[in-house]
C-alpha cells in the first residue's frame, strides 16, 4: 500500500466534518416489521390530489383507506381536504358494520386534516392509535403510497386505451379499485383482497373493459312503437348499490344504471368531433337585427322567405 500513514484506532468515531459533507437518510426496511393478525387493526390512509383537471362532479381529489390485513381498498372522492374527517367517519361506519370488528389504529401522514383538533378527539374516544409518519417520510406509510401510484398509472392507461376524456378519472378510479379488491396480490396469500375481507369467493364473470360502448335496451314504457329500442352508452364501473353497469350517456351527459345491455369491448368512444359546435339553423327576419348584427331569436318573426340564418351552438 503505501508508508508513513498513523495507525487509526477507532474506526468507528463521527467526524463532523465528513458528517456535514456526506451524510444521507437511512435506508428504510422493504418489508414490514409486523402484519395485522386481524381485519381493522390497521388502516393505512392518504389523500391523493389535486387533480387537474377536476371529475365529472367537479371532485380534485381522493381519499384511500387500506386494511393491512387484507389489503382491501376504499376509496372516497373529494372537492376538498376538508372533507376527509366526514369521509373517514363514513368508512369507519361501513366498515365496522360489515364484520363486527372495531378500528384499532389509522397510520396517515402528517397532513391537517389528519392531526386536526376534531379528528384527533374523534379518534381517542373511540379508542382508536394514530401512528404517524415522520415529517418528509412517505416510505413509511408505503402501503398507501404505492397503492396511490398504482391507482393512478392504471387509471391513466385505461383512460388512453378508450380514448376518454381525463374529467374521467374519477369513474376510472373507483373501476380500478373494484378490480384491484379482486385480484390476487402478493401480500395477501393465494386470496383476493375482497375474499381475505369477507371470507368467501366472488364471481368476476360480470367483469367487463371499462370504456367499452354499450348498447342499453330502452323499456317499452319510455318508447314509441317505431323508436329505437337501444341507445348507446360508455361503461364507467359498477353500481354498488344495485346489481347493474354504470353508464354514461356522451349525447345528453347523463348517467344511469343497467342491467340490460350488450357490450362491445373492442369499441371506444370516437371523440373525433368532440370540438366541433352542434348548430340549429334558425330563419330569422333581417328587419329584428340590432345595429351590433345580433338579433334577439324570441322576438323575431320566423319568414318562410329564408333572408339570413342565424347560427346557434347547441
């Protein structure tokens, strides 16, 4: 090697120099030092947003909740922050119903809404632990954060794959979280999610590719003899109220649910007009015209000899 270098005895002694220059976090453990033995012992949470741009119902945000026993999913969307301590206190009711277990812990980031004044009492007269992150730590409420980036990447796929607009993402999400409750994952053993919650096997043959086209029967009560008896609707995700589809009409913008469709899964909406203005064309008389060019449609006389069109965006 080389000579005349002195012997060091402690290897291991801090420099603060070489510690102002050089020192770096700990690596945090890849796995987690212990499991819940039962459903609510732990809740990870998180809220993901905001969203640009905001949902069909103007929302900005989600809100997760995981049981790190069985790692199934809820998921709640927001048009605020403030909004999650109701949210919280909704699953906390839906959960707790369903299997007679009682919340024991919530692990959350450090973020207001979590640590509020309101949240924190709630939580101890109800006997329920906050472990907290520490402060820029992400990592160690990782559960909820890589579910958070998996929904998000799966949502942006299925939405380019059928060509959808992004004020979709809301739908999208709470399809992929419905499918991600029935799928099989490594951290649960050879079960779902949804089966390790409940206890038994679901069926997934109602699955179907969200955004495919879908043809709804109309009811003979809400048809004439010679009208349609179809229209033709998106798939958005699954009623859990009802056993039905979610739909989505692109024509009239409303939504409903049914159970009397076909599906055409290789299909997709064809937005390719999506930017053009409808119009009506309306025969107007020349002598309502203001002086601005405009005209006032209720008060002008309709003339069967056509002097000028008005054009109207629908």
């Amino acid at each position: 090697m080389v000579k005349g270098l002195l012997s060091i005895d402690q290897l291991d002694q801090p420099y603060e120099g070489c510690l102002v220059g050089k020192q770096h976090r700990h690596s945090f453990p890849k796995k987690p030092i212990s499991r819940a033995k039962a459903s609510l012992e732990l809740i990870h949470t998180n809220v993901c947003g905001p969203i640009d741009p905001a949902s069909l119902g103007k929302t900005i945000y989600f809100l997760l909740f995981i049981d790190d026993y069985s790692r199934k999913t809820w998921v709640y969307v927001l048009k605020k922050k403030s909004e999650v301590f109701s949210n919280f206190k909704r699953f906390k009711a839906l959960v707790e119903k369903h299997n007679g277990y009682q919340s024991k812990a919530m692990r959350s980031d450090r973020g207001r809404k979590f640590i509020s004044k309101e949240f924190k009492a709630f939580c101890e007269e109800n006997g329920i632990r906050q472990p907290l992150t520490i402060p820029y730590s992400p990592q160690q409420n990782g559960v909820v954060e890589r579910k958070n980036r998996s929904i998000v990447n799966m949502t942006r796929s299925m939405l380019k794959s059928k060509n959808l607009p992004k004020k979709f993402w809301a739908k999208a999400i709470d399809c992929v979280v419905y499918l991600s409750n029935r799928c099989l994952t490594r951290s649960v053993w050879n079960q779902t999610p949804q089966q390790a919650w409940s206890g038994y096997k679901l069926s997934v043959s109602h699955l179907k590719v969200f955004g495919s086209i879908v043809y709804v029967h109309v009811p003979d009560q809400q048809r004439k003899k010679l009208d349609d008896k179809s229209e033709k609707f998106i798939f958005i995700g699954y009623s859990q109220q009802s056993k039905g589809y979610k739909l989505y009409n692109p024509v009239d913008k409303k939504m409903k649910v049914s159970r009397d469709v076909t599906f055409d899964e290789k299909s997709s909406w064809d937005r390719t007009d999506r930017d053009k203005e409808q119009y009506v064309f309306y025969p107007i008389d020349t002598d309502r015209r203001r002086a601005d060019g405009t005209c006032d449609f209720l008060e002008s006389r309709i003339s069967d000899s056509i002097e000028s069109i008005i054009i109207i965006g629908r």
